[in-house]
C-alpha cells in the first residue's frame, strides 16, 4: 500500500487503488465523512467510513486536530466538492484533540487570538495558506539569483561594527549581567566580553556584501536583520528577513532594470505556483473587507494586484519630478495628505508614495536621485552636489518595497561624507579598502521579506506573516 | 557591443564577436597579457593588449586588483592554457590597486594571513571556489526539499526559551550594560528589557520547526544558529548555518532514508554543477598535503570522496553493535584510540566513528538506537527503556555530518523526561501541547552548513568556509 501526501493524491488520481494517508482531522461529519488535511495543500481529502463497520470508541477519537491514519481505495466522489475520495478500510488514532481544551476549533479565530497560539495557528488554513506562499516566495527568490549568476553569501548576524546606523541594535553578551566587569575608566570592559569587543546585531547585510560583490561580482543575501526599536505597529518587526543584492559593475539604471526584472519573476513564479492559496487568500480578504467600510477595503483583490505588479512596467522617476507632482496634486491643494508636501528636500511618506503608485501613474514606480541629506552615506552623489543616485521601488497598498543605490565608489568622497557624519573612520577600514584597491561603478537594494509575503498573501498585519514574530515585549515560544 | 560575465563568455565562445567584459586584474605579463577575472567562475580570461597602442600611463594602472572595462574582439587563442581570448581595443581602468600596499599579490598566502583580510580573501582563487561552492550547496538545499514537499520555515533567532540545553547561549539585550534595572529582590529586571524577558540566540530551530511539521507535515529551517563556548578549535564557530528538516509520519527508518537521499542529491548537484571550482580545490588539497607526512594525508582526493558518500548505500548499524565491533577492533585492543571502548553507554568520538566508516565498513554509516542517557530529552524512548531512536550520520574524515532522532510523541513519557532533567515544564507548554493535541509520529535530523561545506571544498578549517567567521576574541568585519 503506496503512502501519499494529499496534494500527490488530489494530482495523481489513482482511482481504484489502495493508498494511505495521514493528517489531521478538520472536521468529522454525520459520523461518516472526515475531512482531512496534511499540510501538503489547501485542500482537504474526504475520507468516508462506514460507522457500521468501525468501533464505537474509536469514531468518538475523531474529532477536530486529532491525528489520523487512514487506510482505503481511492474513489471518485460521488458528493459535491471534491472529484475523489477515500472509502476507509481501516483508521488508526495517532493522537486525539479533546474538543474541551483543543483551540483551533472549526470556527472563525481572530487573528490577534491565533498570535497567542503561535505553534498551532499553522493548523488553520489561513496560516497554512500563508506560510506555504512564503515558503515559494523564499525559493524563488533564490531561484531567480541563481539562474542569473549570483552567488548566495552569508552576512554575519552578530557584528562588531556598527557604522551603517540603518537603527537601533541589539547588543550581544556573555558578561555577566548584574556585575559586568569595568575598566579602569568605570566603564564596562567589553574585553572581557565573548568576542573582546561590543557586539550587536546585524541591521543589514549591505556592507558585508560589497565586500564579496568586489570579488564575486554578483551576490545576494538572505539572512534575518533587527531593529532594537520600539515600533509596536502593524508595519514593525525586531526580527525580520532581508534579502540584498549587490553587483560589482552595476550603474543605478543596471539596479533599477534588475530590481524589476526580480520582483516580477519571484511574484510571477507564486502566480504560477501558488494557486490555490493565493485564491482562499484572496476569498479570505474579500470576506474580511467586507465587514469595512467601501473606502478602506483594496481597491483590487488579490491576485489582480499581484498581476498589476507583474503586466506593468515600472515607471521612473526622478525624486525631483515627484515632488512637483505631488505639490501640485489635488489631495495636496486640497490638504487631504497627513503630512503635506511645500518643498524639495522633504522625505516621502507612505501616502504619497501610494498616491504616486495608485492615483497618479497607475502603475509601480521607481523613484531615484533622492536628496542626499535624506538618504544613507554610502550612496553615490551626483554631479549636483544635492542629489544621490538612491532608488526606491514604490507598490500599492504598501508603498517603499525595496531601496537601493549606486555605490559611491569614490574614495575620497566616501571619506568626506564619513567625517562629516562624525563616522570613525577606524570603524570602516574595511569598507574603505573596497575603494582602495580594485574600485568599481556598483549597486545595490534591500527587499523586506515580509512586506513582501504581505503584499502577496493580503496579509494587513506583519505578525501574521511570520512563524514567531519579536516585537517589543513579545518574544515567547 | 554586449557585455558578458567571463563564465557567459567562455561557455558561448561567441568567435569574432565585439564583447565588453568588467573584472579584476590577476597578472599582466609582458605587458600584453592580462588575466581578468570577475568572480564568476575559477577561470580568467586572457586579454591581449597591443602595448603600441595604449597610453603608457594607463598601462602602468593594470596591475594585481585593478578594475578594469575591457572592450575588444572574441578570438581563438594562439597561446596554451586557453581555447579563446580578447583582443583588446579599448582598456577603462575602474579603479587601480597600488602594489605597494595591496594585498592580496599574485603568490601564495597563508590561509591564517587571509582570515585577517577576509573582506578581501574572496578575490583569491581558494576562496572563491569555495564560496561559490558554498552558495551551489545551498541551493542544491532549498531545490532538493521543494522538489520533494518540504516547505521553507524560518525558526526564531531571538528566543525566550533557553530549554533545549544544546549548548550555551549569547544573551540578547537593550539594557544599560553598566548600571541594568534591578528588581526588588535585587535580581536584574528583565520585564524591562526590550522583549520583558531575558532573551537569547538560538541554538537550534528544531522545537519550533516540530510546531511547524505538526501542521503543515513536513518543514526545513535553514538559518543561523549560535554556540557560546569558549572552543578555539578548527572545528568550532560560534555562528554557523544548520539546515533541520523535520516531518511528521516519518518513523526513524524513514528518517534515515531521507537523510541519505538528501545528502547525496546535494553532493551529487555539487559534482554536476561546481566541477571547475571541485577540481581547483582538488588540486589545491594535493598541493597542501605534499608536505605533511604520508599518514596524515587524505585516503582519496576530493572529487574521490564527493563520489565515496553518492555511489555507496549508508551502512545503518545499531550503536550496540557499533561498541561491539570497536571494542573487538585492532586500534582498541592495541590501545591506539585516544578515547579507548571498554563498555556499552559511553559516547562516541570522532576517531571511533571514523574508524568504523574508513576502516570497517568502508562507506557512510548511520548509527543508531543510541543509550538515552547521551542524548537529547526529546528523542523517542524504545521498548528497551535504555536506548532512544536517535541517528547519527558518519563521514570519513569529518565523523558525525548530522544527527537526529524520531521525536518523543507520548505526553506522559516526555513529561517524565523533562522533571528528571528538571527544565520547567511551563518552559516548554508550547512543546508539550504538540503531544495534547493531534500527536503523531514524527522525526527530523540537524545538519552543519559548514561541515558540508569542509567536506565538499576540502578546507581543514571551518573558518575558511564562512565569510566572516566568528569566534572567541573574532568578531571583526
């Protein structure tokens, strides 16, 4: 007897044959049909016993969450709702769920619940649903950089430098907490520390990166970053999952072109392998909107939104020409915008990339030559003096998906900027030697992960689109 | 004109073709030849320049580490050592690399001399293979358990359970190091630390990845994991990558055959897709090996070995037979073992496992059915109640390459487990609950990224197999 995953069965369809399978029981019915999933797919197998034929004791096991193995011939279904089923010849109870004390009972969870039960809310078909598109989304993303020449680097996690100032760290410690011991100055003597010096953290891997990109030429990352910072909104998480490319030899028109050509690829690749969970996803938000009034429900559902991404080209433009439309567009005149636009220099908010992205272009936009007070040191200036070659890459509904730059590459520029944000320059050696020896054009751009399977998944809330998520006083399991 | 990666180009051999090609300067000969390379693959690509017709000035730039941008024609190479060539028209210096003061120069470095550059290391032949082999081999990861229904899941870095007791850990703060919040018992207060609880880094995905294969069936995790202890071996990072697969319905039998057919699917895709880069560090291994003694040399070369591990069947042997066969062999009885085998119950070391792989049975071997006593409080009590479904999976050279078991799934018997061990029971609610609700058999097994990347590369020590290494008094870059 051949044991199968659901998802093979529901595929292969060998009618007739004897099979096994195992999953959990989501609903029992009429002590006759079980309804039962494996994790493998959406979908859940029906399974149907003839209760004349089974004992009493063992069918009261079959509840909601209990673990089943089945035995039986696979039939075609002769109800609604699914084309094959099995006839069960023999049941096996792995583990029961007493409906008493069990929390995922086939009824509606809210999210903010299901946040506590944290190691069963991938039992329901929301979750599960989630986190198999992101399990996709993960591999095609290596996918893409593979099939394109990239080599795949791992940025060191704990760091003893902490020059990129992308925000508040974590630090990292094996002193002794209570009684750390000091210097002779008072202070503490980080020495005695694990690594002999502070450390923290990572906020991102970029830095690392050009290192290798100066040497393989075109690399990416995948690793966790954190923020120490004490963001308790729907957007934050101290622990999340970035992904950075950077490629010696690339101008930031090279970066804008492959920053497209990925996003595309890695959402056309979920479209394409994803199906089923992007259409209960979508169903899923169509119902939860409903209960909204019309102005705050998407303006597109699911899947149509991932397509707006996919069919679309991406415009750019320049950080300059977006402000003068923003200036002069009617929620501005109108003073509908939170945080209204007057002048050049100012940094963009959500609302406004938004309405570049869904009112204005229609489409998703790439803005670039961003001022360089408003953006980090690393980034390339332009012959303006005013301006570096930073590029943003604006979504609907979310807005900023991914950021990046051209490199400055110039030595005696980098270090000027360097000096001038007080940086010790000690810090950066590093860094500097890139720009010492063997110096190139090369870019850059981070994509958070989990904006990303948000985008995909409909999900509102970033806690909802990762195992565990650590945020301000909440790091349980 | 098109611009090429030098891999691209070699494979293409687009003949008579106007090409550009960017990279960095290995040798420059005669001042004619130069050997490019951009990280792409092991191979450089020879460019010939007419020096009659280039600017005297810029010639003296193309030393070792320069950047360059060369254009010119693809043509047949006259000269050995290469099947084709470019004749260059035009020679763009990026940026140069003052020979005075860079580096790493056309001559043999020292391995512990490139750990003090290893932002630099990656423009060396030995590290580049190596770390695009480390990049194939993670790849072949993700491929092989998409392929065959695994779904992707990242386990917390930052946890708040400090149960699993794998090793010690690294605590993860916000505090004031010099002067932390105390409570009223004096104690430090940690309800005022970032996540209000003391936190620190993982040292195992594996309780979380379980919580995941209870629902979704089975899981891989992939992600950074964190060791700190004070060992300064050529064996130990205190920051390293583990992949842990984890599967509900798998029985330890089908937890070994998994494990099998996953690590030579691996080294498998490594031999089809890195064979430049395995024969470079072949070559490279035979080299470092002529000056040690004939004993402490390796048996076979590294693309010999790769083959050893995927044409033979894995031996599975009992550990109670495996003491057997040590305790009777020629190295115990003549007391050559270090660690002599004298009764059942004690713990295996590297020579022992490796004596059994290289000198007794002569392939791979997986251990099994170890005393419960050396392993882990989650692994599944047998019948015997003295020995537990544990697995480990023996290299030759390395020792043990994975471990892992079939998972205790009976409440009772791991509630018992835990108070001996005194953990918290309330530590692990979120554990035991898998066994509450829905429980099944199920299994997984841990591997170390990096011993796969020394067994795959031949590197004798694990700092060279992971960019930025970290260990005690190490945390630079």
């Amino acid at each position: 007897m051949k044991s199968y995953s659901i998802k093979e069965l529901l595929n292969k369809q060998p009618i007739g044959d004897s099979v096994e399978i195992n999953g959990w029981v989501k609903t029992f019915r009429s002590n006759r049909f079980i309804a039962l999933n494996d994790g493998s797919t959406i979908h859940n197998l029906q399974c149907v016993v003839d209760f004349e034929n089974f004992n009493e004791n063992l069918l009261k096991q079959i509840t909601t969450g209990a673990a089943l193995k089945i035995n039986g011939i696979l039939v075609e279904s002769q109800g609604r709702g699914q084309s094959v089923e099995i006839q069960a010849t023999d049941v096996f109870v792995h583990g029961t769920a007493d409906s008493e004390t069990y929390p995922i009972q086939p009824k509606k969870h809210s999210l903010e619940f299901l946040r506590e039960k944290a190691h069963l809310r991938v039992r329901t078909n929301t979750f599960s649903a989630v986190m198999r598109v992101r399990s996709a989304l993960a591999f095609a993303i290596h996918s893409y950089f593979q099939q394109n020449g990239f080599y795949y680097m791992h940025a060191p996690i704990i760091t003893g430098s902490d020059a990129e100032g992308a925000g508040e760290m974590f630090r990292v410690t094996t002193l002794d907490t209570k009684k750390p011991p000091l210097n002779d100055n008072g202070e503490v003597d980080y020495t005695q520390d694990f690594f002999g010096k502070e450390t923290n953290l990572t906020v991102s891997g970029q830095l690392e990166a050009e290192t290798y990109a100066m040497g393989l030429g075109k690399v990416y990352t995948f690793g966790p970053t954190f923020r120490a910072e004490n963001s308790n909104t729907s957007r934050h998480l101290a622990e999340f999952w970035m992904i950075e490319p950077e490629m010696a030899f690339y101008d930031l028109d090279a970066n804008m072109d492959l920053s497209e050509n990925f996003i595309k690829w890695v959402l056309q690749y979920v479209l394409d392998n994803c199906k089923d969970d992007l259409e209960f996803l979508e169903k899923r938000l169509l119902d939860e909107e409903k209960s909204k009034p019309q102005h705050e429900r998407s303006e597109m559902a699911l899947i149509e939104k991932l397509r707006f991404v996919v069919d679309n080209n991406f415009k750019r433009v320049s950080y300059t020409e977006a402000i003068d439309i923003l200036k002069n567009s009617k929620p501005n005149k109108k003073k509908k915008f939170q945080f209204p636009v007057n002048e050049w220099g100012v940094d963009l908010q959500s609302e406004h990339e938004r309405f570049l992205v869904e009112k204005h272009f229609k489409c998703p936009v790439i803005l670039f030559d961003y001022p360089a007070k408003i953006k980090a040191f690393y980034m390339r200036l332009n012959e303006d003096k005013k301006t570096v070659r930073a590029m943003d890459v604006l979504f609907p509904q979310i807005g900023e998906i991914a950021g990046g730059s051209q490199r400055e590459e110039r030595l005696e520029i980098l270090q000027q900027k360097i000096n001038e944000l007080d940086i010790d320059e000690k810090e950066l050696w590093w860094y500097l030697d890139l720009r010492r020896f063997g110096t190139a054009v090369h870019s850059g751009f981070g994509l958070g992960f989990e904006r990303l399977v948000q985008f995909s998944t409909g999900m509102g809330n970033i806690r909802d689109v990762i195992p565990y998520p650590r945020t301000p006083q909440n790091a349980e399991f």
